[in-house]
C-alpha cells in the first residue's frame, strides 16, 4: 500500500520543531478525524492542515497545539 509523506509541526516550546512521518491511506484517515494526536508521550490537538504537491509528491503538513 502506498505511503503520503506526512510532517507534524509541534507547537512552540515543545523539544522538537518538526517529524516527518510516512502513513498509509487509512493511517492517514484515522489521524484526520480524531480530536487529539499523540506523538512523543504527549497529547495535542490539531490545529490546521495543509495539503500540497510538491515535485517529489504529496505532502500533508499536520500543526499540531497543545491540548487544553
């Protein structure tokens, strides 16, 4: 099953900018319609997605805030 490129974008102050991660099409969907991601043993939820093509394929960009 073919993988998207997907790179999570962590809110300001946390210990890492950005992960770039591949998910297959029902990993992806998963993520999408949850209310919270939880990624390096903490919870966020998301607060926007981008979508783009890029020359070496689709990129979906995931920026993640803390969770209230």
């Amino acid at each position: 099953m073919e993988t998207l490129k997907v790179m999570l974008v962590y809110p300001s102050g946390f210990n890492i900018e950005t992960k770039d991660i591949q998910l297959n099409q029902t990993e992806l969907i998963g993520m999408m319609l949850s209310n919270k991601v939880g990624s390096e043993g903490n919870y966020f939820t998301i607060k926007d997605k981008i979508y783009e093509d890029t020359k070496d394929g689709y990129v979906i960009t995931i920026i993640l805030e803390n969770q209230n």
